[in-house]
C-alpha cells in the first residue's frame, strides 16, 4: 500500500533518550532529536485500552492513544518519544506495516 503525501501534513520530531555526565559526575538523562518527519496522525480506536479510564494515585486518568503513520525510519523503538507542538507522546509500539519497510505505524500514549 502506497503512501500518500497529501495525508502526511504534520511534522513532529521523534527523540531518543541519551545520558550524559554532568560536571560532578552524576548521570544525567536528556533527550536528543533522532529524527524529524512528517506523519499522518489519527485516534487509535481499534484497541480494548482505548478511551478506557484508569486510577493513577489518587486520580482518574483518560487513556488516550494516537496512532502515527510514517515512511519507514531504521533504527526507531518503543524507548523513543514524540514532540508534536507543546504534547509529548511516548511510543508504546513500532509497527512495519506489511513487512515492507516502507511505512511504520506507531501507536503511543499521550503524557498528561
């Protein structure tokens, strides 16, 4: 299944998280750009985690996961994180579509 462009019209930036060592010498964790594309973004419904409600502490929180369409990126995984504007979207699964590496499909969690 070919991709189309015109669908493709939001630009995010996927980063992977990296250590570093501070001038103390403590381990620090920052987030580096692994890559910026462009993507299709759509709800993920197809799944029984979707529009579901969980307590987290004292509190009820939505799970909402978002599923992002893009050509395919080597080297992608679970452990990277989405930028979208001012939202941060941590990537629960990397999906190649078909087998083909031609499209991935990634589906992810919004942070609160």
């Amino acid at each position: 299944m070919a991709m189309k462009a015109g669908k493709m019209r939001h630009l995010i930036t996927i980063q992977r998280q990296t250590g570093a060592t501070d001038s103390t010498g403590n381990e620090t964790d920052t987030w580096s750009t692994f890559a910026t594309v462009w993507v299709h973004i759509e709800p993920y419904i197809g799944s029984a985690r979707a529009g579901r409600e969980e307590f987290a502490g004292n509190q009820m929180i939505g799970l909402d996961y978002t599923r992002f369409h893009l050509r395919y990126l080597a080297g992608l995984a679970p452990k990277d994180r989405i930028l979208y504007g001012t939202r941060i979207f941590d990537i629960q699964a990397v999906n190649n579509r078909d087998e083909r590496n031609a499209e991935l499909e990634l589906i992810c969690k919004e942070r609160q």
